[in-house]
C-alpha cells in the first residue's frame, strides 16, 4: 500500500517516537530535512537513538552525504535499510530504458517535471543516441513511467512526474560513475530542448518557471554547453520579465561569477550574464552598480567587438537608456 509523505506534525511524532529526546524544534527540522518521507523518518529516529548522534550532525550528513547515511540502518520492522530498499528495487529492474528514465529523474529538481520533458520530437532521434534508449517516444515513455511509478519510486501528478529528494541523492550514487557525467549531459540536453526560446513573451514565462529548478539541480550554470548557456540566460530575462527581479538577480550573480570564472571576463556569455545582471540591479533601484556593471559591459564589448557590432550597439544603447532614466526623461 502506497504511503504518500506525512503532515508535518505526524512526521515529528514519528521522529519522536523513534528517539524521544529530540526536542519539537530538532524534529521539526529533521522533518524538513528529510521532506516527511516516512520510510526515512523512521530510519532516522531508530539511528539517532541507537547512536546517540545529535540531530544537527545527522541534518549536516543528510545534506552532504544522503546516500552514505540512509544505506546504514533499518527502519524498525523493515528487512534493509532505507537506501537499499530503492537501490534493490531498480537493479531488480530489466528495462535498461526506466532505469535510465530514473537516472534522468535523480538529476533533475524534485519539483515536478513534465513528461514532455522526455518527449522533444525534434531532437528525439539526436538524444536518443545521447541516452541509449528511445527518449521521444510518448508509448516507449509512457511504459517506463508506468514501471517506475509501480516501483514507488515516482509519482505521476498533473504537472508531471516526481522524485522525492532523497530518493534522487540515492540513485545518483548508485549510478555508475562511468554514466554520471553521460547522463548529466542528457539532462542538459533535454533542458535545452525546452527551452521556450521567447523570455519577453509571458506566454513563455510559466515554462520558464517550471524549468527553472531543474536547470539549477542538473548543474547548467557551472558545466554547460553553448546552448545551454543561452537556456541559462534566456531564464534569467525570463524572471526579470516576469516581475521577479529578485530571483533573477540572485541567478545573475551565480551565473556571472561561475562563468567570469571558467569561462573568462571578455568571454561573450559572461558579458551577456553581466547585462543582464546589471539590468536586474536596475529594476531592483541599486542604480550604480548597475551602471558600473553597464560601463563595464561596453568597454569590453569595445574592446573585443569593434564599436559598429550590434553586441556593442546594444551595450551602448542600454547605458544611455539607464542615464535618460536616470535623469528622469523615461517614465
């Protein structure tokens, strides 16, 4: 019988009735750290008192190494412990597609992803080469959800399919690590497939929103290609287009530093993250950093494009914009 996650004052019970020294408010966090799943709930309350280790040291473990510390301890009454009950489940499994299908999952966000995600029929052919199995096919798809879901491992909602977070730190470490980074690149893949390709149109934005925390979970600011970098950049307008200037600026600053980094200063894209950036600042009233960020943006693209480049041109119109506002000629 399917056991969905607990409210959080059932999970503290459980928590507490496993170890009663916790106290409300390291249950309450436990709870939150573990997102109420009961299976781990009641691993971790049997471990914390066997063991004796304080609630913040599990919570610390639980954030870095989940799949290290849900593989030692069984819930009371269960045959394995916690991670072995899901890594058997998907060894047990001899459909070489929803085990990929699972992978892919584990590396995205465990917010909803839609199955179109897994559906891009114009890159079907091209990525199922990438993935070794027929991503694009809504009927070969459907059964590996069907599989999945079986296993209760995956959720099937409206919006689409769901992976408890720890379920995805687990079965990343179980994936083999000569197909990590090969699965990685899958999921970038996809994630470019969908991009809608439009950040000013708030027809786009609610795609853009639900992609956002997939990008983030699947490492696409720091380890990407060309077109993933233009998925990156086309969410964060996508936000600040939206009226959510402040997510977007939080975006812009991982983005620019990481590819300032890698990538280098005069690096196009990361002068395309510093406008962007900068125009962040603007609508969020920090007006002279975003004109410092502006200023520098234009004499780089000076300097590496030549004046009459329309990288350049943009640049320069996007300065002189900021001083007419500025100057209170642009309502």
């Amino acid at each position: 019988m399917e056991v969905a996650v607990l409210p959080r004052a059932d999970a503290v019970r459980l928590l507490q009735r496993g170890c009663p020294r916790l106290t409300n408010s390291e249950a309450e966090r436990l709870a939150a750290a573990v997102g109420d799943l009961p299976l781990v709930l009641e691993q971790a309350g049997g471990w914390l008192a066997t063991t004796g280790m304080p609630a913040e040291t599990y919570e610390r473990l639980l954030a870095d190494r989940a799949g290290e510390l849900l593989a030692r301890g069984r819930p009371a009454g269960y045959p394995q412990p916690v991670a072995a009950a899901w890594t058997v489940a998907v060894d047990g499994l001899d459909d070489p597609g929803a085990v990929g299908l699972l992978r892919l999952l584990a590396c995205c966000g465990p917010e909803p992803v839609p199955l179109t995600l897994f559906t891009p029929a114009d890159r079907s052919a091209e990525l199922s080469d990438l993935s070794g199995v027929g991503v694009g096919d809504p009927l070969v798809v459907a059964d590996w959800v069907a599989r999945v879901c079986r296993l209760g491992l995956v959720r099937a909602t409206a919006e689409g399919l769901v992976m408890h977070r720890l379920v995805q730190a687990v079965l990343r470490d179980h994936t083999p690590v000569e197909e990590r980074a090969r699965v990685r690149t899958v999921v970038h893949a996809l994630l470019t497939a969908a991009d809608p390709g439009d950040p000013e149109d708030p027809g786009c934005w609610p795609r853009y929103a639900v992609l956002y925390p997939h990008v983030l979970a699947a490492g696409m600011l720091e380890d990407t290609d060309a077109a993933g970098r233009d998925l990156v950049v086309r969410l964060g307008r996508a936000l600040r287009s939206s009226g959510d200037s402040r997510t977007a600026a939080r975006l812009g600053r991982q983005v620019y530093r990481r590819w300032a980094t890698h990538l280098g200063d005069d690096h196009i894209d990361t002068l395309r993250a510093a406008a962007n950036l900068a125009a962040c600042l603007w609508s969020m009233g920090e007006y002279p950093a975003a004109r410092q960020m502006r200023e520098d943006v234009l004499i780089r693209r000076r300097r590496i494009l030549g004046d009459d480049h329309p990288g350049t041109i943009r640049a320069r119109d996007a300065l002189a914009d900021l001083d007419r506002r500025a100057a209170g000629t642009v309502n």
